[in-house]
C-alpha cells in the first residue's frame, strides 16, 4: 500500500526529490511502511528519530516527511504491529510480536539508495533548480510575450514528462 509520503521526493524540489520515476523501474515508490518496520525491528524509536535516521541511512536521498511517517505509525499502530509509550511528550513505537513477524519480511527499503540512484536524484534535483531559477528570472524580468512563451513552454514539458511515464 502506497500512501502520500511515497510522493515526499517531489516536494519543493527538496532533499528528497529524485522523482517517482526512479532509476529503479517505473513506478516504483519508496515503501514507508517496510521502512519503519525495518527501523523498529533494529530498536525502538520515535518518529522524528526514524524521519532522520532513513535520511542518514539514504545519505540525504529520501527524507520522509512527518505527514508520511505518523499516518503510517498510526496505521501500524491501528493493526496492531506496533506498540507506544509516551514519555515527555514524545510517543516511542515499538513491534508487537506480529510486528517483529511482518518486519521480517518487509526488507529494507533504504538499501535501494545505491550510489546510481543518489547520483540520478541529485542530477534531477540540479536539473529542477536550474529550471526553478530560469523561470524566477522570466517571470520576473521577461516580457508578457516572453512569460507566455515561458508558460507554454513549462505546460509541453509536463505533458512530455507524464508521456514518458505512460510509454
């Protein structure tokens, strides 16, 4: 099950961004779920503490957002895999013994942050900057022709873009 936060990479050209189209096969998503699994069956951890350790562990690739990880931490919770305590205001997750089982099968998603796949994002994140930039200085210094030809421009792109994805 995919959910939201799989699309963390795109937001704002961020940390994370390195498309949804991924150097890994088409369409392929980071799994959030096996990768808090993963992380709770190494120790217990709050969810702040996962958010930065799976950026560390992807060397700044992916960086979850809290609005992927604590729905996903509830969702484990709802099912019963998880577990939680609150101390300090802070709510520490742990697997349940059907966790533990689940975990072991849900593999570790961060491993497939390979050097290939870091240096791609990276390439992509410098591409959508440049692109970011570009349009800053059209929109802001360029004619209202040059802004239209800009904006029709940035419309083919995308419509080119998603036709790669639908090939």
């Amino acid at each position: 099950m995919a959910d939201r936060g799989d699309w963390e990479q795109f937001r704002g050209f961020g940390r994370g961004f390195g498309g949804h189209g991924r150097g890994h096969g088409r369409g392929r998503r980071v799994n959030t779920r096996g990768a808090v699994l993963g992380l709770l069956a190494e120790r217990p951890m709050h969810g702040y503490e996962m958010i930065s350790e799976l950026e560390l562990r992807t060397r700044g690739a992916w960086r979850p957002s809290p609005g992927s990880i604590y729905p996903t931490l509830q969702l484990l919770e709802d099912e019963g895999l998880i577990v939680s305590e609150e101390a300090s205001g802070r709510k520490r997750f742990t697997l349940t013994e059907a966790g533990r089982e689940e975990a072991a099968n849900a593999g570790r998603p961060w491993q497939d942050f390979d050097q290939n796949r870091i240096t791609e994002m990276q390439e992509f994140r410098e591409a959508g900057f440049g692109i970011m930039q570009a349009l800053q200085q059209v929109s802001s210094a360029g004619s209202a022709e040059q802004r239209r030809e800009a904006l029709e421009i940035m419309n083919e792109t995308k419509r080119r873009l998603y036709a790669i994805l639908a090939a």
